[in-house]
C-alpha cells in the first residue's frame, strides 16, 4: 500500500454520551480514494470534521505528513493542504463561479498578504482559480453567477473552490448528493481524474459511485469501523451485508 498521507489513531468524538465517532483509525494515501460508507448517522461527517479540523477530537490522533495535527486549526490544516467539500451546498450564490474560486484560493494565501486582498484579484490568486475551475471542468463558466449554474454544476463548483486552495488531501461529503445519473456520471469522472494527484476521503451514499471509484472502503456503523478493505472484501462481508448494505449490492 501507498505511503499514507493522513492517518489517525483511535480517533473518538463524544457529545455528551453520544460516540458519534469512536476509536476509528483511517489511513489516506496518494493516488487512492478511501470511501467511507454507513447508515444515517454512523459518524461519517463528523469524521470528516476531525480531519478538517472543523471539530476537535475528544481523544486520539490525527498525523499528516508524519506531524501531529490532533490540535491544529481548521484553518491551519487548510494551509498545510487539507481540503475538504460540505455535505450541504457551501457558495457564495451571487458571486460568480471564477470569484468564489479566487476567495476560495486567497484563504490558503499567507495571511499578511490578506491585508493586499484587493492587490491580490492578482497573478496567483487567479491563477489558482483559473486552474481549478478548469480542472473541475467548470473552465466556461467562470463568468456566471453560482446560483445560475445547476446542481450539478454547484457540487462541480465546490470541489473546484477545494482545489483552488491547492490541497494534498481531499475530504470530500457525499459530493454526488441530489444528482441526477448524467451529472452523477461527471462527477464520478471528475474524481476519478482527481485521484492521481491527492489522497481522497469519499463519504457517499451511491452505491454504484463508490464501488466503481474506491480503492478501499471503510464501513462505519455507530461510530466504529466494521470492516475496512478493498472492495471485493467489503461486497463479500457477511457483517457488512447485514449491518448495512443488505440487498443494496449484488
Ligand atoms: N454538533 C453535534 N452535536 C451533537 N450531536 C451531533 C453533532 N453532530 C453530529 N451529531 C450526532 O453524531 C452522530 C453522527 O452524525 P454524523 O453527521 O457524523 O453522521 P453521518 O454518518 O454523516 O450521517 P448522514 O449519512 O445522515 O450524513 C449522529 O447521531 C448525530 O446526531
Ligand atoms: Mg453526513
């Protein structure tokens, strides 16, 4: 297996008696996508927030790089190159596609040079969002305001305003939520495209888009892992089946 990129160990998040996520150790690697499957509140989200930083760990580590990150910052872990999408749509609905891009790039800018934001609608800064609507295949949108783009286009939107701000690593919740199978088809391309280069946590619900695009597969159920391996494994697990896929998977 690939070096990992970010991995935990024991990772646990309680709210008041609630293990929403309970000694989960996930490792990431270039080149792969790790999907993370499991029912309705099984803690897949609030994984993902323990990686981004968005909610502390009540206990256990998160190591990137080899550096223990367990305490630092969403913010931080952003600019170290941790990227991560919404379950729920997150733009800027006004502004242009191109220009909650540039936003999106300019918050992994030093931060001094925030003071220069205006100075900044500049090389780098569009650069990196030029680069990434392109790569997100949004490159003739860049003009239209977010919210006269489709869904589809929306969620395409996201994933290039995480690929604006230049990450290693992308946590990416349920991006093909509310799609339709011609847009689902893209987006699936488009992770696809994006695996070579970054190191992919995929929380999704679509059975089919998880099977054709993950390396490996997590299942969690009430906060722990139940199985965790490579696809054919997770398709043959009597405990998997049972606890959660059921007759989803032929
Ligand atoms: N901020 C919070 N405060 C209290 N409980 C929370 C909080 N966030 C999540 N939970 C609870 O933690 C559990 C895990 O929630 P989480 O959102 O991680 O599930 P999920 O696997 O992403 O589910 P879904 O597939 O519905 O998105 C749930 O019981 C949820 O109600
Ligand atoms: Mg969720």
């Amino acid at each position: 297996m690939n070096e990992p990129l970010l991995w935990t160990t024991g990772l646990s998040k309680r709210f008041g008696g609630l293990r929403a996520v309970n000694d989960v150790a996930i490792r990431l690697a270039q080149g792969q996508i790790h999907a993370v499957l499991g029912p309705n509140g099984a803690g897949k989200s609030t994984l993902i927030n323990l990686l981004s930083g968005d909610m502390a760990a009540t206990s256990g580590t998160v190591l990137y790089k080899a550096c223990d990150i367990t305490r630092a910052s969403a913010d931080r872990r952003a600019r170290l190159g941790i990227g991560r999408s919404y379950q729920k749509t997150n733009i800027f609905p006004a502004f242009s596609a191109m220009e909650n891009c540039r936003l999106a790039a300019q918050s992994r800018a030093p931060r001094i040079l925030h003071w220069f934001s205006d100075a900044l609608a500049d090389a780098p800064t569009c650069a990196a969002a030029e680069r990434a609507l392109h790569d997100a295949g949004l490159a003739d949108c860049g003009t239209q305001p977010a919210s006269a783009l489709s869904h589809g286009e929306q969620r395409q939107l996201e994933i290039a305003m995480v690929l604006a701000t230049r990450p290693d690593v992308l946590l990416l919740d349920e991006p093909l939520a509310g799609m339709g199978a011609e847009e689902a088809s893209r987006m699936v391309d488009l992770l696809r495209r994006l695996r070579d280069h970054h190191a992919i946590l995929l929380v999704e619900h679509d059975m089919d888009a998880v099977f054709a695009l993950a390396d490996v597969i997590t299942v969690m159920v009430n906060g722990q892992v139940l199985e965790s391996g490579p696809p054919e494994q997770i398709r043959a697990s009597t405990a998997v089946r049972e606890a959660y896929l059921g007759s989803e998977v032929a």
